[in-house]
C-alpha cells in the first residue's frame, strides 16, 4: 500500500500528465501508455530494485526508463514524462502515478474505475460479468482495474470510488479468527469474575 505522502505526489504527477495528454488531444494515446507502464511497474521484484537503487545515478535511471519508453513504443509525450519522474528521483510513485492517471481519464470519459483485486487472475467471461454487475449497481460506465494477490486465498476485493466491497476468503478467515478471539477472551472474563 502506498504512502499517503507517496499518494500525494501520485496525484500531483497524474494530473499533470492529464492536462498535458488533453491539451495535446493525447487521452487515448495515453491511456494505452499507461497500462503498458502499470503492466512495468507492477513487476515488484525486477522494478522496485531498480526504482529504489541508491547506487544507480540518476543520469542512469532517466536513460534505462528512455530505452524501456523505446521498447514499450510509447508516445513521446509519456517518454518525455516518465523521464521527468526519473529526473526527480520519483521512480517508485510511478505505478501509483499511472493508476492515479488512469483514474482521471476514465472519469473524464464518463467512467468509474473499479480496482479489482482477485487471488487469481479472471478470465474474460468472468471480467465481462463482473463489469456488467457493477454497471448495474452503480448505473455507470465500469473501467476494471485488475490485479492478483494470492494472499487473498479466494474471492475478490472490489473498490469503486469509496466504496469497498471485501468478500476475500483471508478477510472471512482473519474476521472469524478475531470472532473467535473476542468470544474466548470475553468468556475467560466471565469465568474469572465467577471465581472472583
């Protein structure tokens, strides 16, 4: 989970971004960018060394995120931005800064973003239900988000906006732990008053 203060400069950079790809009448362009360099970031293990290396210069850092800008064939728009972030040593906000983004662009094309969360990854009939669901209980245009985390064990964590809709199997078992917990503990009470 990110920072707070990480989830300010996300914002900040996304906006940014947002302004630049309408006035250059760029939004779709960009939007494709950005699932492309959330698709990057979102490889933790390789990514996150690089982004958070102390050792690499920043001089460095700006030409590894050219040539990965050159591989992906992003627009010259996203290289020129992404080469800013590694500019100013903001690397590991840039997941967090291309989700923020996506999210500013499906609001402005009449969409809600819903980050969905499964333990493993849906299939497309699966996605088009679970859109289609969504559609019907917010009376809005969806725009999945997808992510996997096997933690969750089973179910799926669904946040549109606000709102957050946990049906996980972990966060059923850690609510039936702390159930079990609360009850045990209450009646260890209940017991020590009536020896007291």
């Amino acid at each position: 989970m990110s920072a707070p203060g990480q989830n300010d400069i996300a914002r900040r950079y996304a906006t940014a971004l947002f302004e630049l790809a309408k006035d250059a009448g760029q939004v779709d362009q960009i939007e494709a960018d950005l699932r492309q360099i959330q698709a990057v970031a979102a490889d933790r293990t390789v990514f996150e060394r690089f982004a958070q290396n102390p050792t690499l210069r920043r001089a460095d850092q700006v030409k590894a995120v050219s040539a990965i800008a050159d591989e992906l064939k992003l627009s010259a728009l996203s290289k020129k931005f992404i080469g800013a972030i590694a500019e100013n040593r903001r690397l590991s906000a840039l997941g967090a800064v291309a989700a923020a983004a996506l999210a500013l662009i499906a609001e402005h094309k009449g969409e809600v973003f819903a980050s969905v969360t499964s333990a493993v990854a849906l299939d497309a009939e699966q996605t088009q239900q679970l859109t289609a669901h969504l559609q019907k209980v917010t009376g809005k245009k969806i725009r999945l988000d997808l992510h996997v985390d096997a933690a969750l064990i089973g179910g799926l964590v669904v946040r549109v906006g606000s709102k957050l809709m946990d049906s996980s199997i972990r966060t059923k078992l850690d609510r039936l732990s702390r159930s079990l917990t609360s009850s045990t503990t209450t009646a260890d009470s209940k017991k020590m008053k009536e020896v007291a």
